[in-house]
C-alpha cells in the first residue's frame, strides 16, 4: 500500500496532525527499515464501563495495527491516581492502586473487541516512575516554567475563577509526556482536548534527546441525542457491553445529521466508501436506509458481521411489526399486587423511581401492549405479562 494510501487512512475521522509532515517521514522511514512505529494511547482506569466514544482512538490504533505497526496501550496507574484535569473545574477524587488496577483489567477486555491482541504492547507507569529520584523530578521540572502550564485552558480557568490548583494537577502533564520517553513513542492517539498533554509528550522527547512523537487528534463523538458528547452520566451513549440488539436500536435513534459523523469516527468502513454515502444521503436518500448499514457495521465491529444481520432482522420484526423481542429477561415476583413504579424499578426497566414515574407519565411504559399513563397505578399480576418502557426494554413478568 502506498504511503498516500495510508495516510489516506490515517487522516480518516481526525482533526489534527501534529505535524504532518513529520508522519509522513515516518511512514517512510518504516517502510525503509521495516520498523514498526510505536502507536501509543494511555489510559487512566478510573472507571471500568467503555463506551464506542472512548473507542475512537483504539478504532485508530487498530487502523495502525492493519497497518503493520504496534499499538501501546499505557496504563496509568500512576496518574489514575491523580486524574487528567483537563477539562475539570474542581480536582478528581483520589483512587487505589487496587481499584485502578482491578479497573484496568476490565477495561482491556473491552479495547480487546477492536485492537490485535497479537499487535498490542500493555505497558504500566508503575515500570518506570518508581526509578525516578527526587532530583529526576526536580531535572524534569526545571525545563518548564509557570507560564507554560497557565496556558493551558483548564489550569488558567480554574486560577481565574479562584478554584484550587494543586501542585499534583500541574504535574499530570509531565507525568504522561514521560511515558512517550519510557516507551520511544513514534505517534500519541488522544482526544483534541488533549492537544496540550500530547503535545508535552513531543517536548519531553526533545528534553531526553529522543525523536519526537507524532500528535494525532481525534474529535469527541457526540452522543445519540446530537447535542452533547458521548456521556454515560447523560445516558447518550452505546456501551461495549450492549448487547448487539441494544447497540443496534440505539444507532437507528441518532439524528440524521450523525450519520457520517458515526461512519467516521465509530467504523472501519473505507474513507471513500463514506465519501460515497454523504452523496447519497445529500442527493436526497432515505437516512434510514444509510443508518441501518451504520448500525449493521457498528454492532459487527464488536460482535461480528452475523450479529449485525440478527440485530437488524429483530428491529425490523420489534420496530416495524410491533412484535416483542425473540428473547428477553424474566422477572419473577412473589407478591400479586403491586405499586408499577416499585416494580419498574426493582425489575431493572429503570434506574430508580423517579426515572419510572418520568417515564410512566411520558406514556413510555406499557403492560401487554396496554399504555400505562398513571404514575400511581397498582396492578393485580397473574400468570406472565409483558412490560415495555421506552423502546426497547422489554421484560417479562412472572407471578
């Protein structure tokens, strides 16, 4: 493949390459030498649950990966511990080497589902930091002053608006622009609200004498309600572990104007193959049509070209035809009457009573295809019904 061919790739669903020019000479450089480049993501494993949001740079590694190179995936359970304040009005709470490390591990599970395992280097901070002295420290920080790190947007707000500013904030940084050291990174994968951590990670090299890594930014993709990015405290995101079903309904929901978006930052579909559907859809195609394929594409991602042909088959027959799911979960109940906010919530259909009255009062909540519009209402069970809320949560009930 052509070194065009390549960056063609590469540049798919990306906003920035710092500097691009530079990646181009080691694109060369490695097929000269038949060197792989060293593709690096770190992670900090504060919380376990994945998103495909957070998978838009694995989904580039992996596009390296095709490519002939090695991903290294960084776990940082050093600066896990201290939390990225980017983007942080207020510090993030401290956690355990124990939690982190046990949170890690699950989160490797999930990258799993798009990186080659074959391909992939898991390296931790805990490999190198504990060999640093105090006066490694002090060498580090000595080639960085104050004004530096005020320009960076969240330190400079939260000194502005009289917000606490702690020393290990400032250092967090340092810490991840030495990991590019540690590991020789040839190329950073990270969000464009990383640009300043990834871009010390190219100042660090130069400190060291070393060849300066590669920053390839990446947007934040936007949740499924279009307005604000993928957020699991917004309930707008597709989780990794959805099952194909509930990753399949929850792309035919997204707007219309995401569905390029989705093909270029949560597929492997072709640069030019998606060039052909955004003509398509401007010549005036059904988007429902382009976004069936974007959800067939994205649940076979993650679980196989056959689950997305399965998944689409029980849309059509739960969406289209008004049927209830070939499968669904089974809630046994001990006691006949009941209040159907308790047992919205207690089932699972709902995180909590208040959600279930929202929704109960929304008209989303039905018992055997009978709407349920009263928030108070106490139902006598006998024998097996079948409860929907929203749609697609399905359960049926046992007395």
């Amino acid at each position: 493949m052509t070194i065009e061919e390549q960056l063609k790739i590469i540049k798919k669903g990306v906003e920035e390459i710092v500097p691009e020019d530079e990646l181009i000479q080691k694109l060369h450089k490695a097929e000269r030498t038949g060197k792989p480049l060293r593709v690096k993501y770190g992670i900090d494993p504060t919380n376990y649950e994945v998103h495909i949001g957070h998978l838009v740079p694995i989904r580039k590694m992996r596009e390296f990966q095709d490519l002939g190179h090695v991903g290294i995936i960084i776990i940082g359970n050093c600066t896990a511990q201290i939390g990225d304040p980017t983007g942080r009005d207020e510090s993030r709470p401290s956690l355990t080497m124990e939690k982190v490390m046990e949170n890690a591990e699950k989160y490797m599970e999930q990258l799993y589902t798009v990186l080659d395992k074959t391909k992939t280097e898991v390296r931790y901070q805990t490999e190198w930091f504990p060999q640093l002295t105090m006066m490694d420290v002090v060498r580090i920080m000595g080639k960085y002053t104050l004004a530096q790190f005020m320009a960076h947007d969240t330190f400079r707000k939260r000194w502005e608006s009289g917000q606490p500013l702690f020393m290990h904030e400032i250092m967090y940084p340092i810490l991840q622009g030495y990991d590019s050291v540690a590991i020789q990174a040839d190329v950073e994968l990270g969000a464009t609200e990383q640009k300043f951590n990834l871009l010390n990670g190219r100042e660090m090299q130069k400190i060291f004498g070393q060849e300066q890594q590669i920053a390839i930014l990446s947007p934040i993709l936007m949740g499924t309600d279009g307005i604000h990015k993928m957020s699991k405290s917004l309930g707008n995101y597709i989780a990794i572990f959805d099952t194909p079903q509930d990753k399949y309904g929850k792309v035919m929901s997204i707007p219309d104007k995401l569905i390029i978006n989705y093909f270029n930052y949560a597929t492997k579909v072709h640069p030019d193959e998606i060039i052909c559907l955004k003509k398509e859809l401007d010549l005036g195609v059904n988007p429902k049509l382009i976004k069936h394929r974007l959800a067939r594409e994205i649940v076979g991602l993650y679980h196989g070209e056959q689950a997305g042909i399965e998944a689409e088959e029980e849309f059509h027959r739960v969406f289209s035809n008004k049927d209830i799911p070939t499968e669904i979960g089974v809630y046994e109940l001990n006691e006949k009457r009941i209040w159907l906010v308790k047992l919205l919530t207690d089932s699972g259909l709902t995180e909590s009573n208040g959600e279930a009255r929202r929704m109960i009062r929304q008209g989303a909540v039905s018992i055997d295809n009978e709407k349920i519009m009263d928030e108070n209402f106490q139902y006598d069970f006998s024998g097996e019904r079948v409860i929907k809320v929203g749609k697609r949560k399905f359960i049926k009930i046992k007395s």
